[in-house]
C-alpha cells in the first residue's frame, strides 16, 4: 500500500532562449499554466528571451518545465530553457497565471 504521497507546492523562474517571440509563446503558455492550475507569469523580455515564474504542484510545474524546455509553441525554436530559484511554498504568491508587459 502506497499511503497518501502528497504533491509539494514549487516555485521556480524560467527564462527560455531561442527563437521564441513573435509566435505567441506567452499566449500558449498562459493557456498551458492554466490548465495546469499553476499560477505565477510570464513575459517577453528586451532581449529577445520569454521570462516568468512558475508556482504550483511539483509534478505540474515539472511538466511545465519540460514544455518550456522542449516543445513550446507552434513555429518556435527553443535553445534552452535555464531555471533558477526552485523553492518549496506553503501556498503560491499569485492568485493566477499572468501575461506581463
């Protein structure tokens, strides 16, 4: 019997590097953290980068990371996706997912 395996609530900051504006990443992934139940942001940075944070169970922000990291949106081309400031919460910061400008 496996008992009760609780799911942690994470935070972590992403910035995805590429060719990723100009194809409505922010919009798929707004879409995606949604229907995720995650809450946090994301946003298009001078640089040329999408940059953001997530929060929300650990499983959840992981499959999160991996769309990020690999498959993105449609007619992106990801290089990489860096992460930093994993944490664990006792709740989330945000009341939902967000679009910066």
């Amino acid at each position: 019997m496996e008992g009760n395996i609780v799911d942690p609530n994470v935070s972590v900051e992403f910035e995805v590097f590429g060719k990723v504006q100009g194809c409505a990443f922010t919009k798929y992934c707004k879409e995606l953290c949604e229907q995720l139940s995650l809450t946090g942001w994301v946003k298009n940075t001078k640089k040329g980068t999408i940059a953001g944070k997530l929060q929300g169970s650990k499983s959840k922000v992981e499959q999160m990371v991996y769309w990020l990291s690999n498959t993105g949106s449609p007619g992106c081309k990801i290089e990489r996706c860096e992460l930093a400031n994993w944490q664990m919460l006792a709740r989330p910061d945000f009341p939902n997912f967000s679009i910066r400008f």
